[in-house]
C-alpha cells in the first residue's frame, strides 16, 4: 500500500485519513451503544427480577397485615373445651358449697312471690328440721 501512496496529492491522502478515522470512530461508536444497549438490557431484567421481589414481598406484608388485624375469637370461644371445665367446675362448688352449708341437706330456697309458709316476703325457708337443729 505504501506503493500507491506515492503518485497522491496530500489532500488527497489527507481526505483518505479523514475517511479512514471516520470509519474508525463509526466502528468504536457502534460497539460503544451494542455494550450500552446490553448494560441497559441487564439493568432493566435486574428491575424485572427485584421488582418480582418487592412486590412478592409486598404481598406477604399486606397479609400479614391484614392476618394481624383479623377480628380475634374471645379468649373462651378459642378454647370452648377450657369453658366447658370452668362452667362444670362452677357448678360443681356451687352444688358442693350448698351441700356444705346445711350439715350435708341441701337448702331449699322458695320464690317471694310463692312462699306461702314465710310470714314476710323475700325470706328463704328451709327444711323444717334444718330450723330445729340450728338455733
């Protein structure tokens, strides 16, 4: 090539130069964006991928959110059979106190509006022979 350089003009070979560059800086130019275009590609499946994430994520926090302010069952009604041994037991020391307090008789306790044998109303009567052995 250096052969057929000779018989130029330099503005010529000058104009040969500038094109040469020119394809040179088209070269570098091109190869510049396809790196820019893959870093853009990259950057945006990255997005993608933590965008997948985040709303992922923003989901599980919108229902444990909303699993927290769940109306709750009252304490009972979440162990009914908790309230079943507490009703039974309440009446079992109701039965057994009564039972107690009248020498192993149970007392007998009468309506106001029905006592035909209490001289005032409101009174509770017992057993005729609970009255005999308590003064």
């Amino acid at each position: 090539m250096s052969g057929n350089n000779s018989h130029l003009s330099p503005l010529a070979l000058r104009k040969q130069l500038l094109i040469a560059e020119s394809e040179l800086n088209r070269a570098h130019l091109s190869e510049e964006w396809r790196t820019m275009g893959e870093g853009v590609y990259h950057l945006g499946h990255r997005f993608t991928t933590v965008g997948a994430w985040v709303s992922s994520l923003a989901l599980v926090v919108t229902s444990l959110a909303a699993w927290r302010r769940r109306p709750r069952p009252a304490p009972a009604a979440r162990f009914p059979w908790l309230q079943k041994l507490l009703h039974g037991a309440s009446v079992a020391s109701t039965i057994w106190l009564a039972s107690q307090g009248s020498g192993g008789r149970l007392q007998e306790r009468r309506s106001p509006f029905n006592d035909a044998r209490a001289g005032r109303a409101g009174a509770s009567v017992r057993h005729e022979t609970d009255r005999a052995g308590r003064s």
